[in-house]
C-alpha cells in the first residue's frame, strides 16, 4: 500500500498568505498601535500542527515576503520570524502538551522577545518608537491564539491538512 503523502497543503500556505494579507489590512488609527502578529501567530499553529511541512525556512520566506509588503529593511522580519519559530520548535514537546491557555502565556513570552528584538533592530536603523508600547502587539496576539487555534484546528480538521 502506498504511503499517503501531504493531503490537502495548499489550505497551509493559503492561511499563510491569508495572515500577509492581515497583515497589511487597514485597520482604525488606535488600534494601528496593537496589530497582531497575524503571520507569527499562524506559522506557529502550523509548525505546532505539521512540524514536517512548516518550519524554519518557511519562516524565512514568509517574513521576506513581509518584507516586501511593508517596505522595511529586507531581512528584518524574516529573522523575527525565524526567531520566533526557533523558539517555537525548541519548545515544541511542552507546547504541544500545554492547554490552549497555558499556550497563550508562553506565545505571550515568546512573541514579547521577538518584539524586543525587533525594537533592537528598528534602534540600530533609527527608528526607535518611544514607548513600551511595541510590546502590545505580542499580548493582543497571545489573548487572540485560542481563536487562531480553534478556527484553524478546524478548518484543519475539516480538509484533512493533517
């Protein structure tokens, strides 16, 4: 009997572009300040769901094409993503057995750090925003991971992604 191989792996890399173009939608002003980091939040429900599709250089090429969109420093937000998903990957065995809520405060830390890194990157090109408030993004994205998981979840389910 031959050996099923991946079913279904266009709905992964339409979620993907799906999130580039959350992204980069329009959104009210006083909300600008707290988008979520839809793309982050998708590659890691996919890296936590299918390991062996999604990973590292997905990553890669996703944040390259964010890139592209945003118009910033080519690179920037491919190595945030790649970070966030190393992180993701080497706390792969807990997060998978953690509940959903329990995987937000993780996501939470994990996303902060990549803010953090991305506020480094900005201050070395001159862009330093003044605040704290680049940290939001990464609480806004941890409180929405239980309805990313559970619409994906499903919606995986549902076409047999995995």
């Amino acid at each position: 009997m031959p050996a099923l191989g991946p079913r279904n792996s266009w709905f992964i890399w339409f979620s993907l572009a799906l999130a580039l173009l959350l992204s980069v939608a329009p959104m009210p002003g006083f909300m600008e300040i707290g988008r979520p980091l839809w793309l982050a939040m998708f590659l890691t429900f996919w890296v936590l769901m299918v390991p062996q599709r999604v990973g590292l250089l997905t990553a890669w090429v996703c944040g390259l094409a964010e890139d592209v969109l945003y118009g910033s420093l080519l690179g920037q937000n491919a190595l945030i993503l790649s970070l966030i998903i190393f992180l993701v990957l080497a706390l792969y065995q807990r997060l998978r057995l953690f509940p959903v809520w329990q995987q937000c405060l993780v996501l939470m830390v994990v996303y902060g750090l990549a803010q953090l890194v991305q506020l480094w990157l900005n201050a070395l090109t001159g862009n330093r925003p003044p605040t704290l408030a680049f940290l939001l993004p990464a609480l806004v994205s941890g409180l929405l991971w239980p309805w990313v998981v559970m619409v994906l979840k499903g919606l995986g389910q549902r076409l047999k992604v995995y």
